[in-house]
C-alpha cells in the first residue's frame, strides 16, 4: 500500500449513473502485472454486486419493479461459481502459501482467517502436502493467456509506494 487510498467511493450526486461509484485504483507497477484481467475481475465483481442490488430491491438497473428471470441469474452465478469463487480460493492459497513462506506463525494465521488454532493449522498442513493448484498459479503467476507478460523482477519499483 501507498499513502494515497487505493480505494474510493464517490457518492450519488457525483457518480457517473446518480448512485454511487465504487473506484479501484491501482498503481502502474500493478496495472501492467495484473494487465487485462483487473478489467474483467471487476466486471464480474460488478455483476455480483448488480446481483446483490436487484435481490434486495426486486428493481433493475433503471430502478423500475423487476422480476428476473433464469437467464438473469445465470449471469450472476456464471460470475461467481465458475469465474470468481476458484479465481478468489487461488489468490487465498497463494497469499497463505506466501504467509507461510515468509515465516508467518499458525497463530498469525489463525487471526486472520478468523477461526480456531486448530483450523489454521489444518489448513495450512493441508496447503504444503498439495502442490498449487491452476488457479494458485494464475494468481501468482498468471495463466496460459499471460505470455509475454512481465514477470515480477522486470515491472521495477513503484515510485508511489513511497
């Protein structure tokens, strides 16, 4: 993290469509490493967030009285089942996978997960008998769609993270 917030919300009577932007903001060091997918992991993030909307509102994106039908859900669940839910347990096996690496304590862990001792200790047990799975990899390294990619020792230092 830097001194600047990364993230913002701008509220109604300054958003782009009168009720709220959500802004993620990312640094060039970080732009170039995650390249094309930040853009398509907040656009399915967008659609989880639409989903949580018309679910609590039962009105659509223009506020009008909606009843969705099956093919409103199945974008919602395409989003998370099959496009977010492995990406997100990646990112979560790598981020332990590294906590572990660095040195990082069962207790610390715990913490963080919130849940018992006992738990985290699993879990991780679990993490370094098994080798990283595809999307452990893709978080960590990016996927099959990612050659020519820079890798980590090439992006340089982010002048803003000082």
């Amino acid at each position: 993290m830097n001194a600047k917030d990364p993230i913002s919300f701008i509220p109604s009577d300054e958003s782009r469509l009168g009720g709220g932007d959500i802004v993620i903001s990312l640094t060039p060091t970080q732009s170039k490493a995650l390249g094309p997918e930040a853009g398509v992991l907040a656009d399915w993030f967008h659609t989880v967030l639409w989903a949580m909307a018309l679910m609590r509102s039962g009105r659509n994106s223009n506020g009008e009285p909606y009843t969705p039908g099956p093919e409103d859900w199945w974008t919602a669940i395409a989003a998370l089942d099959h496009r977010l839910l492995p990406r997100l347990e990646g990112v979560r096996d790598a981020v332990v996978r590294a906590h572990v690496d660095s040195g990082g304590s069962v207790s610390d862990l715990a913490l963080a997960m919130d849940v018992p001792r006992s738990t985290a200790q699993y879990r991780r047990d679990v993490l370094r008998r098994t080798m990283a799975s595809t999307w452990e990899r893709w978080a960590s390294g990016g996927g099959p769609e990612d050659k020519g990619r820079p890798r980590e020792d090439e992006l340089g230092p982010d002048l803003d993270d000082k």
